[in-house]
C-alpha cells in the first residue's frame, strides 16, 4: 500500500537522508480544499535512518521513505516525461487490411493511430538541487564559449552538447539537459525511465529435480 504521507493525522513518513515526521495538522485552501500546508513533528532521534524511539513504536515502525529538496534552495526546473510512442508493442498489428482497391500495395489506413499514445509526452514543474544549477551555468557557458572548457586535445576544445549533462532524478530516470535549456530556465528531458514496464518475458521455470539420483547415491553408499 502506500506508504507515505496521506490527509491522515498521525501519519509517519521518513526523509531520505534526514529526520522521520510525524502528520499533526494539514491546511486546506478554503475555496479549493487544495493542501496547501502540512504541519509536522520532527522527531530528532531518527537522523540519518536511525530507528524509531519505543515512544513512536520502535524498530517495528518502518515509514516509507521520500525523497525530497529544501524549499528555499531549491531550484525550479521544467522536466518532460517522455514516454513510448504507441501502447502497444507492435502499432497497428491488430487493425483491419482493406484490399477492396485494385492497387498492387493494399490500403493501410494508418492502421497504427489507433495505438498511438496520447501520454507520450508529459510537462511538469519540479525544484532541484542548487547544484544543478551551477552545473547547468557551467556547461552552457561553455557551449557558449563564454569560459574555457576543463580539458583540451590537441590544443582543440571538445564539442558539447547540452545533452551531455545529464542526470539520474531519485525513482524517475535518467534525464539530460534540453536544447532549450538557459541560465534562467532549466529544461531536461526524460531519456529512460528506472523500469521497463514491457519487460513480460516470463520467468524461465525450473523444473523440480526427482529425488530417485539421490537415493540411489544413498543406496550406493551404503
């Protein structure tokens, strides 16, 4: 089930690489009921994955685990989710062939737009570390020649692309920088995600071995 934080009051969730919090008020806006606030506990005695004192039900309470950035550090940055093309694994293999023309080629009404993937691309606002930033400043300013680049060849700089920064966003994927990417507004496109959810290649199944070899190994010893 899931195992962070919900509207519910009492509610436990852990920060990766910090403090367990404890829900103990959450703030709707009053027109939307949008939540706009949560109000937390800290509970000092479980930095750094430190288990839960016997007050909060000790070693047995395990809550789950979120990444997260600090709030007014944190860098706002656009991310494009890009995911496959079709819903299927072979667009259109399913669709109707009309041969009722006399041509040689039979008539494919563009038999794959049916599998078409209308989430294929999806645009959100997230915040990143401040440190993307400065990397972000630092390559394109030497796309843009405005700084000398680390290392030379030859006395020849190395061609960069923005799509060499890139980056492994926690529980996403890996990400690398847009072309429209500026100082001011960082963009970064989703290459891979961390799972393929085509991946259906039944587990090889192993057959259970008969016993019969080794009694006979056992008789033979005997």
């Amino acid at each position: 089930g899931y195992k962070r934080f919900t509207d519910t009051i009492g509610g436990f969730v852990r920060l990766k690489n910090a403090y367990v919090l404890k829900l103990t008020n959450v703030v709707r806006d009053e027109k939307t009921g949008d939540i706009v606030e949560l109000q937390v506990e800290v509970i000092e005695e479980t930095f750094e994955g430190a288990p839960m004192p016997e007050a909060y039900g000790g070693k047995k309470n395990r809550p789950g685990i979120i990444h997260w950035v600090e709030a007014t550090t944190s860098v706002k940055a656009k991310v494009c989710l890009y995911d496959r093309l079709f819903q299927t694994p072979m667009p259109g293999s399913n669709a109707a062939v009309d041969t009722s023309t006399d041509a040689d080629t039979p008539i494919l009404d563009a038999p794959y737009l049916s599998d078409l993937n209308p989430n294929s691309l999806a645009t959100v606002d997230c915040r990143v570390e401040p440190s993307v930033a400065m990397d972000v400043l630092c390559h394109l300013s030497i796309m843009n020649e405005e700084i000398a680049p680390y290392q030379k060849t030859d006395n020849v700089s190395p061609k960069l692309y923005a799509s060499d920064l890139n980056y492994q966003f926690e529980r996403s994927g890996y990400f690398a920088l847009d072309t429209t990417a500026t100082k001011q507004s960082l963009v970064f496109n989703r290459v891979v995600t961390l799972r393929d959810t085509w991946d259906t290649k039944p587990k090889e199944q192993t057959s259970s071995k008969s016993s019969k070899p080794k009694q006979e190994q056992t008789k033979q010893k005997q």
